[in-house]
C-alpha cells in the first residue's frame, strides 16, 4: 500500500515520537502499568518539568492515555504496538552487535 503525502507526514510523527531518549523510558516504564508523573520522576534521572514535557508529546502522538484519579493524573500506554516496534528495533540492534567489525586499514 502507498501512502499519500498527509499518511506518510503522521507515519514520521509517530516516529518522532520515539526519537527521544527520555521518551523511550517514559514508554518502558509505563510496560508495567499505569503510572503517575510523580511515580515516573522516580524512576528517572531528569526533572519533573522534563517527564510532563515528554509525556504531553507522547500523548499527543496517541502513544500514551491519561485520566485523573483524585489529585494525580496517571499515564499508560494506549497503543500496545509501541513494545512490538521497541523489541524490532533492539532485535536489530542485537543482529548488529553480533556482526564482525569491519577490519580498517
């Protein structure tokens, strides 16, 4: 199937999505449940503004659910595909590492 111009600009959004470091641990602690912001500043070694700025991005590509309970909002995962592309990926890496490195002359 090809895409047209307006698919193939969301297909690079959500791929942003992942272009982030912080994002990508955001996402593998979310694998295990729901979790507030302050809940995710812990895990982490970056600032509370820093995780609100990168969960709003990933909820805004549709990777991420948010609903409020009391006083907390709390975070998980929406789109469940998102562990399958993570595993594709390190599979990927994993092939590479094992590979020869180049002899260089």
């Amino acid at each position: 199937m090809k895409l047209n111009a307006d698919q193939l600009e969301r297909v690079a959004g959500l791929f942003r999505a992942f272009a982030e470091p912080t994002r990508l641990a955001i996402i593998q602690e979310l694998k295990g449940g729901e979790m507030s912001v302050s809940e995710i500043v812990d895990q982490l070694t970056t600032s509370q503004a820093n995780v609100s700025k990168q969960l709003r991005m990933l909820y805004d590509a549709g990777l991420v659910t948010r609903r409020k309970q009391a006083t907390q909002v709390l975070y998980g995962i929406a789109e469940p595909m998102v562990f399958d592309l993570c595993s594709l990926v390190c599979d990927k890496l994993n092939r590479d590492a094992r590979k020869p490195a180049p002899l260089k002359f």
